[in-house]
C-alpha cells in the first residue's frame, strides 16, 4: 500500500511539478510560481533571465531593497561567530544590542523587548502578556481582546481570533477561533461613544484593545485617522484595558513616520514589530511592552513569569540583520525617499481616478492603493502586471504598490504606469 501511496502521490506532486504547498494558493487552479534566480537593490531575476521590479517588497519587508551589502555583511560575521544559540539561560550581543536600540527608537517606555520569530507569533505573544498582565494583578477572566473589522494580525489562530471575522481570509474557521469582540474602528463621535458603551458593558473581560495604526493592511489595505488611535488609547485608559499596537505592517518608515504610533502621538502599552525589522533578510519579530506591563511579571513568584519562548527567539543572524537594518535607518534618508515616494504614488497613481470600475485611490506614506469594485480574477490580473515587467500581488478588491524606500525614481514609474495599464484593462471595469 506505502508504494501504490508514494507512486499517488509523486503523480500528483509530477503533475505541478513540485512537493511544494504554497501560501494561499489553491495548488490545482493557480499559475505556477516564478522561479526566482536572486534579487537585486528592487529587482527579482527570474530563473528564465527577465527582470521584475518589486512593487510590494516582498510582503513589505525589503524596506532598503535586496541584497543590501552592509546587512549581507553583518550577517556574514555573525555567521562567521555564531549562527544560532538557545536563548534559555543563554545571551548574546546581537540580540542586547537590538533589544537596547528598539527601546531608545520606539516613543515612551516601550523599553522591553521579547522576541520571536514571526509576525503572527509576535502578536500571539503580546495576546499573552496582556492576558497574563490581568491574571499576575489578580484579575481573573479578562481573556477577551476588542479588534476591529478590516483587520489582519496573521495566521495562527490567536491572531487569527482578532482579524476581521467577516470578510477576513479566516472566516471559515470560526468554530476552531475563540471569540473576541470585533467592532468598527471609533472614526467620529457616535463611534467613540459605541466603543465606550462596549468597554463599560465588557471591561470585566477584556485584556487588551489590538489595531494596526494607520493603514490595516492584508486586511484590504485601508487607513484612518491619527485621532482614531487618540481615541483608543483615551478609551482603553478609561476602562483599564491595555492598548496593543501591531505595528508589523506600519513600523519602520512605511506609513512616513518610523512608526505610525508617532503621527498620533500615542504611546501603546505593547507594540508588536517584525517584517522590515531585518531589512526583510531574515525571519525575526519583536513583542514591546511599556514598564507597567514588564512590572506586572517582575516577582518572586515563578508563576509570574512570561510563559513563552520559542526554540529560534533572538536568532543572532536575524538579531544582526536587524541591527544592519537600523544602522542603515539612521545612516541613509529612508523617511526622506518615503516622503519622496509618497509625493510620487499621489501624482503616479491620480490617472486611475478616471478609471471606470475604480471605487478609490488612496496614498498613505509609502503605501498605494487603487480600490476596485471587484476584482474577478485575481490570478489574471497578476499575470498582466508580470507582462509588464512588474512584481504587484491584488488581493481582494485591492491594486496596491508599497515598494522599498530605496526605489529609483524610473522604476517606480513602472511600478505606476503598469497599475494604471492593468487596472485600465480590468475585464470588472466594463
Ligand atoms: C499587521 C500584521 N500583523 C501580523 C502579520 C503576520 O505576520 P507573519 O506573516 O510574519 O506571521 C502580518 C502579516 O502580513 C501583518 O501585516
């Protein structure tokens, strides 16, 4: 049985050609992935020998494009001293140094660093300690998290639980999900006083209040108002419930500030990093608490101690890369290159305006985005930006661009005028 089992299952396997399961790919139907030789500064090179322009940097992470020399020398040396160590009982530079250099970059008293080796972990792990935070205090039951619609915060199924439950990519899995309460985003005053209502009848439950600030992203790539996280953070303050900010997607320059946070001026009580972290080179997430939140667990009691610690926490690869990358932060322009580029996406993406079928186009830093009415099939309008020379992923209704910061004038004019092409073109547009 194992052999006709093994003959099965290389037949199917012969039939796409690869053992590989992909992320979100239905395996039978989708066009099979490029093949990728390298990356270069904003481009990828196809095994096949043609050039893409990057226009989404690698799921947002390439904030100084590819291959940049000064991270892929800290790496070298740092593979060179010590790859890996187990962060148990153990320390090590890398990761002090980091740990040292967020708490200074990051508003207020974020000064507490625990790491992890993904964004979704990352947020499971702050799910924790605000959990953790109530249950050290002597508050039992605060389990239950506000989040709000449009949001995504990724794949596990913590973070899974505080995503959009509706329109979210987890919808399907609701049974498996606890339940936590999802509401629109506080955007004007009846709103406000909606969530206020909420946290009076629920504040006995709730730990914490979880939004990505400024721009959700996977989401449907959808913004707000600087006053909305006042309001939050006004909110969660008035009931006692902590204030998550997952700034996975918006930290380190994306939205036109090093994070969102800043615009509003407003500090979280913890904020989740990861993504550009390491200049998009190696996997590495930061979970950032405020002093009150590390003091809850600071005790002689064993019990109180923060129960997590992944295998590969504080990779001293991914902890280089990630000092590289902010060495890089404070060395070149990188907020002066998004201004630049936001400035660029406003003019280079105003032409779809006119476009039938286009509900909207909105620019936030160095993130922009073309709302459609629909998008019929999203696989087809991938293709056509691959014609045309150009890496850009829709999803959902969305066309949207957010390069890295380091994107040469002439390639983001690609970037621009391949959406304009491509959106013009969308069979949902007639
Ligand atoms: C805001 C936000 N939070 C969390 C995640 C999950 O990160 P990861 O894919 O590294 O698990 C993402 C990923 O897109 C994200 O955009």
């Amino acid at each position: 049985m194992a052999g006709k089992d093994d003959n099965e299952a290389r037949g199917r396997a012969g039939a796409n050609q690869s053992h590989l399961w992909r992320p979100y790919a239905q395996m039978k139907t989708s066009s099979p992935p490029l093949a990728v030789a390298r990356t270069e500064g904003c481009r990828i090179v196809l095994e096949d020998g043609r050039e893409l322009i990057d226009g989404i940097a690698s799921w947002w992470t390439a904030c100084h494009g590819y291959n940049h020399p000064h991270i892929r020398a800290a790496v070298e040396r740092q593979l060179a001293a010590m790859p890996h160590v187990m962060f148990g009982g153990l320390t090590h530079q890398p990761a002090e140094t980091l740990a040292r250099r967020l708490a200074a970059m990051l508003p207020g008293d974020l000064d507490h660093v625990f790491f992890s080796d993904s964004g979704s972990v990352a947020v499971e792990v702050a799910m924790k300690m605000a959990v953790q935070f109530g249950l050290n205090r002597g508050a039992t039951g605060r389990t239950k998290f506000v989040a709000f619609r449009g949001a995504y915060h990724g794949d596990t199924t913590g973070a899974m639980a505080v995503c959009d439950p509706d329109d979210g990519m987890h919808a399907r899995f609701a049974g498996l999900l606890p339940q936590h309460l999802i509401v629109d985003l506080p955007r004007d005053v009846a709103g406000v006083a909606a969530l206020d209502d909420l946290l009076a009848r629920h504040a006995h439950e709730i730990a914490g209040i979880v939004v990505e600030p400024l721009a959700q992203g996977a989401g449907g790539m959808l913004f707000h108002d600087a006053s909305v996280l006042r309001a939050l953070r006004d909110a969660a303050d008035r009931h006692g419930v902590l204030l998550i900010f997952d700034e996975i997607f918006t930290g380190f320059g994306r939205t036109g500030s090093m994070f969102a946070c800043e615009q509003a001026e407003v500090v979280p009580d913890i904020i989740t990093l990861s993504k550009a972290l390491t200049g998009g080179t190696l996997p590495l997430a930061a979970t950032v608490a405020r002093r009150h939140v590390f003091e809850a667990f600071w005790s002689d009691d064993p019990g109180h101690a923060l129960m997590h610690g992944p295998t590969f926490m504080a990779n001293a690869l991914a902890c280089a890369a990630a000092n590289a990358s902010l060495d890089l932060f404070e060395r070149e322009p990188r907020l002066l290159q998004v201004a630049a580029i936001s400035a660029a996406l406003k003019a280079g993406l105003a032409p779809c305006r006119e476009l039938p079928g286009v509900r909207d186009v909105r620019v936030l830093g160095a993130i922009g985005v073309v709302e459609l009415q629909r998008i019929d099939n999203v696989d087809t309008l991938r293709q056509r930006f691959i014609a045309e020379g150009v890496f850009v992923r829709p999803f959902g209704n969305v066309v949207y661009l957010a390069p890295p910061f380091t994107i040469a004038e002439d390639e983001l004019a690609v970037l621009m005028c391949a959406v304009v092409k491509v959106v013009g073109a969308n069979p949902a547009s007639s």
